[in-house]
C-alpha cells in the first residue's frame, strides 16, 4: 500500500466517500449509499462535465437491456443477464426505449450457418431463458418488462426481414453459401434511452444533499494517509489545470478501463489476470427504410449488430473491425497507436476516422444492404474487460473464448473501505450498487471501532509516559511497534470474514469492549507477541469476530513475526 504521513498546510475537502468514475456504476451506486441514513456526505469526481459524460464507457455501448440468449454456451451468464435487466427495467421503466407494440423494439438474433453453436444448444437456452422469466412473472406482476411469457423468445421464418440480405458474404466479399441464416430468433430484448436515464441520474444527484458531483476532475494520484486513516486523493482541474486534494474515510473505484491502473498506486492489483478490449461503435443516421428495422445481432462468432434507437438513429459494430485492440488491465499500453485511440478517441474527420467509418458501414451492409445508405453522425469508443483464466486465449472465434462467459458482478474489496466495482454490463449496476452499499456501510463502522481502539492504544502509550518525558523499555517496545500494529490492524483484521460481525448490537463508543475482542481473536490464534499484547489493558468480553480463514492467518503470522523480530531487537534498551 502507498502510505504517507500528511502534515502540509494543503486544504483538503474531507468527506466520508469519495467515488472515482461518474458512469452508471458510480452515479448509482453514491445514489444507493446516500439511502443509510448514516451515509454522511459524499463526492463524485470525473473527467466529464456531467455524470455519464461522453467519455464514459457507459455512454459508448449499444444500450442493450441484454436478456442473454446470445451467450449461449454459459447459462449462468445468460441467466444473470436475464434477471439483471428485469431488475433494471422495474426500476427505470421511463427509461425504456419505445412502446412494446413498436415493431423496432424486439429484438432479434440470426443465427448463421457458421456459428460457433448448433441450432439445437440455442433453441435449448432459449427456452430456459424463457421458462425463467415466465417464473419470475409468475412470483410478481411487475417482473413482465418484456411483454407477455409467451411472445418473449420466438423462432419465426426469416422471410419477416426483407431487409437483411439473402446472400451473406464474408470479409472479402466472396459468396459463401454457409453463411446463410438457419434460425431466426425473435425476442422482448428491449434498450434504454440513454438520454432520459442520464437525465434522471442527474436530476437525482442534484437533489441529493449528501451528494456533490464535481466535473472535469482527473485523479492522478491517491494514497493513504496514516496519521488520519484517510485516503487521499489528488486531482487535477481539467479546466484550471489547478491540483485539487480531498480526503475520505473510504474509496470506491469505479473508473472501469482505468481501475486496476489507479488500484496499482495502492499496490492492490498485481497480477495480469484481466484484459481490456478497446471496442469501436458508430451512432448512424438511418435510411427511412430501416426505421422500423428490428434491434438485431447476427451470430454468433465475429459478425455484425445493429441496435435501433427508434429516432431515425441506430448504433452498429462490425466485429472484424470494430475490435480495435486489446491490453493488460491496469498495465502501460504498449501499442502506440492504441494510446492513442485512448487518449484522444476518433474524430470523424480523421483520415483513420473515415477509414474506420467506411468498413464499419460496408461490413455491417453486406448483412442489411439498405445501411450502405447511412450517414455517419460519430464513432463512440468503448472498452469491453475480460477475466482471463490461466492458459486462456482471448478470440472472438472460439467456443471456449472468456469473452462468451461474463458471470462476474465486479465488485472487489481490496482492503477495509477500499473497493474497486467493474460491472461486466451495463445493467448489472444497479443490483451491484445495492450489494456494494451494503458492503460499505458495514467496513465503514468497522473500520471506525478499529480506528478508536487504535487511538486508545495511542492514549495508553501517552500515559505512561516517564516524568522526564523518556518512555521505560516496555514503553519504547511498544511505541516502535505502534505504527506497524496500526497498519497491521487496519489491513489484516479490516480482512476478516466480516459477515459475521454484529456491528448493530455493539456500541461503537464501548472502545475497551471492542479492543477486548480484537486482543482476543488475535490471542486465540496466537499470533500476538508478549509485547503487542501488552498494549490491549482491557476487561473481558465476549467477541463478536468470526475467524480467520488459513490463508489470511499465515498472513497474519508473517506479519506478527516481523512484529516479533523487530521487537527482539529492542531487547538489550535499559
């Protein structure tokens, strides 16, 4: 971890939670937190002017309520999808995109004769997709966002879209016959209105005293600060080019492509077990002719889709080109031209903007021909994350590929009131703005008990000291290891498994109980030394900690053994 001991004249702004990213896993979760009536006051920052700015990823996708049928070799993906997006549109059903009688809006999956899956394993999905959601239909009434369980996935003749093409060709434009569609599925896929769900996220920001959001800040640093057990986070004024510093209790990340990066400064990712994908998108003008075209996918393997907006707009990708490239999450980008796609995006009048543009709109043409007619109006740049298991490749074209499974909700506890939150799509972070809040609400009043009983420890050590100002040998034992036992307790005992703690039936101002219980846990384990023992000078009672599981405790044993050693050396003061 990147500690420091602060002491400057520098004016920080101090609130309880700092949120790093303004894009729908950060707007919503500050918004689901700020429900505590404890939740004290808390601070946005990002690069944008406003919340899910252009430059967040949230804003860059095709803004589909994914009911998971495309992930067709992973059920749980496709199910978590599925319920994800029910639990979204319950809640921002103004949000939604067109009427449900809107011929656009349903969408649509062809399945092509080359796919990566058999007719049999996506008619197989299909219908456990669709048995879910007639369940869930069944438990509540207000579950049906897709329309009735019954029209909610059909396969139906492809003869109902004149506009796609008959004769699909690949790349090259050569004729292949096995790239023909053999199966049409239709379904209550819907999308969101990004404007109307940007506005309402701000509207409630706004209205949220608990909350500031404050725009066009860049964070390049953050740390931790000892001395107040804060974090502190440094920005920079995109505007004034003037550092601004703030403090916090606690940190949530959730700068998507950019959270292993500030998680390193923090030491808190170090392996190379993630990547990121840089994905190109274009938002089109429409042929009139295409304006009640169906929201479609074509699939599955490195094809083309076609998301209608249902204002004359549409967004399309046309995967042989639309992957721009991919790198180590959190790592230097090494490819040049890559950083700078990041750094600078594509401007359409760029000679590689136009290029893009042109085989973009010519790709996805050769599957709806009636698009070699529309106008380009921007190209977005999103960014899609991968988990990858050892020995993995990342390819679009094969079954096994990690990109075809995306279970994770992305939450991480890095540390005691550090998290990281990476929501693998866009829908799920709503229910993962709930868990979060939940999270931090409790590590928030632990790290609190922990920090008071860290300043008894203080007070003991101060009350003991000599007339003439000298501590006795215990006491200089003692004050060596204090900062260490200080960080020790923050890092490792903030560790536990902290579901089992009963915070609600603890008075945070009982501190010699809370101590008690530390001194215990750790005692019972025996990974107290004589001389960190003696600091706790407290009555019994009862603990209200789980233990540790084995890994953490030959952490904790490590640690305590430097504890120890660094303690034997102090042996011989008089």
């Amino acid at each position: 971890m990147h500690t420091s001991s602060l002491s400057d004249e520098r004016n920080y702004g101090i609130y309880r939670v700092i949120f790093i990213g303004a894009g729908f896993s950060g707007t919503l979760a500050a918004l689901e937190y700020v429900k505590y009536e404890d939740a004290g006051n808390v601070l946005i920052l990002d690069e944008n002017e406003e919340p899910v700015g252009k430059l967040s990823s949230s804003y860059n996708q095709c803004y589909k309520l994914h009911i998971g049928h495309h992930y067709i070799g992973d059920l749980a993906t496709a199910e978590q999808c599925l319920l994800d997006s029910i639990y979204f549109a319950r809640n921002y059903p103004t949000a939604i995109n067109g009427d449900l009688k809107d011929p656009w809006r349903r969408g649509v999956n062809f399945i092509l004769r080359g796919s990566l899956y058999s007719e049999s394993e996506v008619r197989e999905i299909c219908e456990k997709l669709k048995d879910i959601y007639k369940t869930k239909v069944e438990l509540d009434i207000a579950n049906k966002v897709f329309g009735e369980p019954e029209d909610f996935i059909k396969f139906i003749s492809v003869e109902k879209f004149p506009a796609v093409s008959s004769h699909l060709s690949l790349k090259d434009g050569t004729q292949e016959e096995n790239m023909s569609i053999v199966m049409v599925v239709e379904t209550g896929e819907s999308q969101f209105d990004i404007n109307k769900l940007k506005s309402a996220l701000k509207l409630s920001i706004q209205n949220n005293l608990k909350i500031q959001f404050s725009g066009n800040m860049r964070v390049q640093r953050i740390s931790y600060d000892m001395d107040s057990l804060n974090y502190v986070v440094e920005a920079l004024n995109l505007v004034t080019q003037e550092k601004v510093f703030y403090k916090a209790e606690s940190v949530v990340n959730a700068t998507w492509q950019n959270v292993e990066y500030i998680d390193r400064q923090l030491s808190l990712y170090n392996d190379q077990s993630k990547l990121t994908r840089i994905k190109a998108s274009l938002l089109v003008e429409l042929p009139s002719e295409l304006f009640m075209m169906n929201t479609c996918i074509f699939s599955v393997g490195p094809y083309c889709s076609f998301t209608n907006l249902g204002n004359g707009q549409a967004v399309i990708t046309y995967e042989p080109c639309t992957n721009l490239g991919a790198f180590r999450s959190g790592y230097k980008v090494l490819d040049e031209e890559l950083r700078k796609i990041i750094k600078n995006r594509i401007t359409t009048d760029s000679q590689f903007g136009k290029e893009l543009s042109e085989q973009i709109i010519s790709g996805c043409a050769r599957f709806i021909p009636a698009l070699s007619k529309a106008s380009l109006i921007e190209i977005r740049v999103g960014f899609v994350k991968i988990i990858l298991k050892e020995d993995e490749e990342y390819t679009l074209d094969r079954r096994e590929s990690p990109i075809h499974r995306r279970q994770e909700d992305g939450i991480e506890v890095k540390e005691l009131c550090y998290f990281s939150i990476s929501g693998m799509k866009a829908v799920r972070a709503l229910r993962n703005a709930e868990k979060l809040s939940e999270i931090m609400v409790r590590n928030i009043a632990i790290k609190r008990i922990i920090s008071s009983v860290i300043e008894k420890m203080k007070d003991n050590l101060n009350r003991n000291l000599c007339i003439d100002g000298s501590y006795n040998k215990s006491l200089i034992i003692n004050a060596t290891l204090y900062y260490p036992i200080k960080n020790f307790l923050l890092t490792e005992l903030g560790n536990l498994e902290l579901n089992y703690l009963d915070v609600s039936h603890v008075d945070p101002e009982c501190i010699e109980s809370w101590a008690n219980q530390i001194r215990l846990i750790l005692e019972r384990k025996c990974v107290l030394s004589k001389d960190i023992k003696s600091l706790f000078e407290y009555s019994s009672a009862p603990s209200f900690f789980s233990m540790p599981n084995s890994n953490m405790m030959n952490n904790i044993k490590y640690k305590v053994k430097q504890f120890e050693d660094l303690s034997s050396s102090h042996k011989n003061i008089k």
